[in-house]
C-alpha cells in the first residue's frame, strides 16, 4: 500500500507540470510632439489640409477631437505633459517652467516625484528623446540651450539629442529657415518656401537623427521610450517648397470670428508673430496677407505630416509597429486669426485646443474618434495603463482608457491657466477668472465662437465652476508671485 501511494503521488507530479510561460515582451513607446499644431488635419475635420500620415494614423488608432493643452504655451503645456502635474505653482515662469522645477528638484531630491520618462526609465525603458520634447530642443540651458550642466528634466533620459547642422546651436535651430538662416535683429523673415530637401531645415534633422535612433531601439531587446519633437509649424512658417506647392489652387477659408473682442478678455497683442518682418502688412487687415500666411501654415503642417509618415513607415520596416504604442500630440493650439490673435498665450479655444492621437496595437476600436474632453495631464496615467507599469499617484490626470475601450464614455471637464487667468472647459461652457476678479462666461452650445460673454447673465453657472476651477488648480485666483 505504501508503494501504491509513492506510485500515486509521482504520477499526479508529472501531470500538474506546467510549462514554463514565455515572458510578454514589454510595449515600446513612440511618442510625437508636434509645436504649435491646432487640430489643423484632415482628419480633425479640416478638409483642405493635406495630411495623409496624420490621417492614416488616425484611422488605426483614435483621435480625441476634444483635447484640450493645461497651458496655451510650450513650457508650461510641456510641464504637464511631461510630469503628469498642472504646475501652477510656476504659472508667472512661462518657458522656465522646467527649469523652475529642475531647481526645485535638486533642493529636494528625495521625496521628488519623478517625470514621465524619468518614471519609465525606472521601469527598465531606455528613454531617448530627439529634438524639441521639452521647451528648449535638445533640453538644455545656457545662452544657445546647449549647456550640459543645465537640463530642463534631469535623470530623465538616457539620450537627449539634438542635431543643429548648420544652424550651430539649439537657439539658432529652434527659429531656424533654410540651410542654416538664423533668426536675428535684421533676418526674421515670417515666410519662406525653399526649392530643397527636407534636410534644409531644422525638422529634416531631427527626423534623421530619430530615425537612426529608432532603428538602434528596435534591433535591442530592452523596451524603449522614444519622444520626437518637430519644431514645425513653429513660426517662421518656411517649409521646402514642394510641401506649399500641395497648396496651389486650394481654397483657403479667411479667419473666422476675425474681430477683437470687446471688455476684458486674455486677447494678446500676438507680439510673437508681430517681431517678424511681416514687410508692412498687418493680417488682421489686410485679408489677401492672412490668407497666405494661412497657407504656408498649411505648408508647415504638410512637412509635419510627412515626418510623422516617416516614423511611421520605419516603425513598420522594423515590424516594431506590432509591439509600439505610438502617441501624437500637439504641445497647444494657434491662432490663425480668431479673435484678431495671430499666435497662442490666450484661454480662447483656439490656443487650448490641439490634436491627440494615441494608437495601440491591436485595440479594438481603431478608427474611431472621441468627442469627449480630455486633458494633456491624462497622456501620462493612460501610458501608465496601456504597458501595464504601476500608476504613479501623484499624476494629476485621469487614464484615457475607458474612452479607448468605448469611444462613447463621458469626458471630464479641462483646465488650463496662463500668469493672470484660469479657464475650465465643460461640454457646455468656457469660464474663465482673471486675478484681477473679471470673469468670462461662454455657451458652446449658442457661441461656440467665445464671442459674447454671459458671465453676469448666468451668476449660479459662474458660482460653479468657480468652485470647480478653485478645486482643480492651488492657484486659481489669488495667486501671489
């Protein structure tokens, strides 16, 4: 009987010996930043533009119609991309916003919470970032932003890279035109369209650059984080000229809404765009001029388009795409003319709302859009999810992916903020405080254009979304510098 039991025993052993399971290969992350893009694509409803790759990415992942930037400039929007935080704290700090933090950080290193790619280096991904992810390409301080010493995210990434060519340095690239032209006090020229390749211009670098570090990526075992940032359509709107010439014959609609608004609004004096040699005319009255600088923004954005085809089409060469998360996003939006601002830095919509793209392979609504509101501060948990890494807690945004696996899910309302106001964007309304006390009320439903303030029409509506902006945002309105 013993015998029998041993005999027993050894045959239930061999039969609940499972094989060894073959350990899932991590996702990669493809994540495309894209400067000063509003939702200016064919397949965002802008029916002229020419963006095939944008498109086609579009119709195989899912595009958020409504997404809305926490800050309508590249700084500070790239803070909370890149931390997963609003960081109104540093709403004074424009551009430095980084910076402000990096300072921050290394007076308390040890209970600092850790950036996106700084968080997913932890996790084992090498993290590389070419080109313009943060506000300065390449990441660096200093008077041409290429200081080694001084970094916008320190520990960060493994490589961050930013080829200047001839343009030297950075700072000559970030405004760079054709073959190494710099912006200085007597060159700033608005508009260019250059006969050359797209290597005559800053973007046609990084994109080289980013392929070459693609294709290193993908022959290695180790998962990997890769942030491309292409500059264009990034004033001064010059592209090669072919991507213009797509352009020849289209009807371009003028700017709608074109007028200044009245009473106390985050209207600019767009001095951004104004510092160009704009040679004597002014879009906001000449119609014929504002037309074409609409159309070398299209310019722009067709170039843009083309190098998001070119990381598109390398990722498949390398069969990567079936194992790569692939992100595009625009750091905020522009206007191109609305509310007679030619540039970003207001709360109107125009300047908050930009396109985000996100593709995972195999997932089961590819091709469909959500119409819900969104935030920037969501890219971070929503990664988080999508490659199966703890969530950090100190994220400020909500994972997208509920409206991933139902395109119908109901959104969540968006903050942004700018140095003297703050915003909230719900399905029906536009509020925005100033820290003066002013208030602005807009119905999307009866003035999707902003053009009439409610706010004294509709004193209950302002009361409560006072009290969600206030709940949202440390700083909401009496923020002292």
């Amino acid at each position: 009987m013993f015998i029998v039991i041993i005999t027993f025993s050894a045959c239930n052993t061999v039969k609940e010996k499972k094989e060894p399971q073959k350990e899932v290969a991590k996702k990669n992350v493809l994540f495309i930043c894209v400067d000063d893009l509003r939702p200016e694509l064919n397949s965002f409803g802008v029916s002229y533009i020419k963006s095939p790759n944008i498109d086609y990415l579009a119709s195989v992942g899912m595009a958020f119609t409504r997404h809305y930037v926490n800050a309508p400039s590249c700084g500070p929007s790239r803070y909370t991309l890149l931390t997963g935080q609003y960081g109104d704290q540093y709403r004074r700090h424009n551009n430095q916003t980084l910076f402000s933090r990096a300072n921050e950080e290394k007076k308390n290193s040890y209970n600092f919470p850790p950036s996106m790619p700084e968080w997913f280096r932890a996790q084992g991904y090498k993290t590389v970032s070419v080109g313009k992810v943060s506000h300065h390409p390449g990441g660096r301080g200093g008077n041409q932003w290429n200081n080694d010493s001084i970094l916008e995210i320190p520990n960060a990434w493994d490589k961050h890279l930013m080829p200047v060519g001839a343009w030297k340095t950075p700072r000559g690239a970030m405004h760079g035109l054709a073959n190494g032209k710099v912006r200085t006090p007597n060159t700033r020229d608005v508009l260019e369209a250059f006969e050359g390749e797209d290597t005559s211009y800053p973007d046609g670098l990084i994109v080289k650059q980013g392929l070459q570090q693609l294709e290193e990526l993908t022959s290695r075992k180790q998962p990997f984080f890769l942030a491309i940032g292409l500059i264009k359509p990034h004033l001064p709107f010059g592209a090669p000229k072919k991507y213009l010439d797509l352009y020849n014959g289209v009807t371009i609609p003028l700017p709608a809404h074109s007028e200044k608004p009245k009473g106390k609004t985050t209207w600019h004096k767009s001095n951004e765009f104004m510092s160009y040699d704009l040679g004597g005319k002014d879009p906001r009255e000449n119609s014929e001029f504002a037309l074409e600088l609409k159309k070398y923004y299209a310019a722009c954005v067709s170039y843009a388009d083309k190098h998001v085809g070119d990381f598109l089409n390398k990722l498949k060469a390398t069969g990567a795409d079936k194992n790569t998360i692939v992100i595009l996003w625009g750091d905020h939006g522009w206007n191109l003319g609305e509310h007679g601002i030619w540039g970003k830095h207001s709360l109107f919509e125009e300047s908050l709302r930009s396109p985000l793209i996100v593709y995972n392979p195999g997932m089961k609504n590819a091709g469909e859009q959500s119409s819900a509101i969104v935030e920037s501060l969501d890219v971070f948990p929503t990664l988080c999810d999508l490659m199966d890494l703890p969530k950090p807690e100190f994220t400020d945004g909500s994972s997208l992916i509920p409206f991933l696996n139902n395109p119908k899910s109901e959104g969540h309302s968006a903050v942004a903020y700018i140095s003297e106001a703050s915003t909230i964007r719900t399905d029906c309304y536009r509020f925005i405080q100033h820290c003066g006390g002013e208030l602005e009320l807009y119905d999307h439903i009866s003035d999707p254009s902003e053009t009439i303030n409610i706010a004294r029409d509709r004193p209950h509506i302002v009361k409560q979304l006072q009290q969600q902006l206030e709940s949202r945002l440390d700083y909401a309105f009496n923020y002292n510098p």
